[in-house]
C-alpha cells in the first residue's frame, strides 16, 4: 500500500469497535475515514488518517448523554522496530508494525479515536447546577425551606 500509494475512505459503523464502544453512551452512528499510505522525501513510509466521528459520551459534568463531534488528522509514521522511531520527522507520530508489514485499517482508527478522546468529557453547552455553584435558585426566598439548624441554636441559648 505505501509503494502503490494507495489511498481508502469509506464509513465504519461505530458498534463495530469494541475498545471505543466500552467508553460511550451510545454506540450510535457511523464514522467517516480516510488512510492515505505513502513514503515521504526521506524515505519514510507513512498513513494519513483522518477520521470524522459524532461519538455519545457522558458529560462529568451533568452525567447527562450529549454527542462530540471528534475530528482527527495526523500522520503516522510505519516503523518495524522501537528504535525507528528517533528517525521520524517532528510532525509524525509512530505506528509499530508486525514483521510482515501489515495492519488492520480499522484498529489504527479505533487507536486514533480512543487518543484523541477527552480525559474527561463535558459539554460545552453545559453548566453547573446551582447547588454547586452555591447560587440561589428562589432569590426571592419563596418556596424555600428554613435552616434545620435553626431549632438547635434557640435550644443553645
């Protein structure tokens, strides 16, 4: 593929990656791929992965569903053995690859999704409640209840 330069896009389903699937809310939808093989100027022989994804995660900040739209674009660089990998240009991240030279598209996706994931998802649109944030949600104190210590500092004097 890296001699023929060979390129493929297509679409995976989502459900079919089981490392990703264990870390959503939902395993809804389909992403987009493109690999792009080949050998740069110096002679390093690369994939192009670029990857559209709308993937159901679990705000930490609400516990609520909400979907992200993950984009990925980096270059890999192949290599067959650790020490290859101080030979890579700057812009170009490590891939290992089996002695005989292959891998499975779809595992170098699964591998570039599960990387560009967020430690901790939130959602942007999201806020914190306001028993968090200590704001009074009935500023004008209607509807809201007395202190229950109240009745303990009568009894303290």
């Amino acid at each position: 593929m890296v001699s023929a330069r060979r390129s493929f896009e297509g679409t995976l389903p989502i459900a079919a990656m089981p490392r990703l699937s264990k870390l959503l809310a939902s395993t809804d939808g389909e992403l987009r791929f493109e690999l792009d093989f080949g050998r740069d100027e110096l002679g390093i022989s690369y994939v192009d992965v670029r990857v559209r994804a709308p993937l159901s995660l679990v705000c930490q900040r609400t516990l609520e569903p909400f979907v992200l739209p993950m984009a990925v674009d980096t270059r890999l660089g192949l290599i067959r053995q650790e020490r290859d990998e101080a030979g890579l240009p700057s812009d170009c991240e490590p891939l290992l690859v089996a002695e005989d030279g292959r891998l499975n598209p779809a595992d170098v996706i699964e591998d570039e999704l599960l990387l560009a994931l967020p430690l901790v998802p939130v959602n942007p649109d999201s806020s914190l409640p306001d028993e968090v944030t200590g704001q009074d949600p009935d500023p004008a104190g209607e509807g809201h209840s007395e202190n229950p210590f109240a009745v303990l500092r009568e009894l303290k004097k």
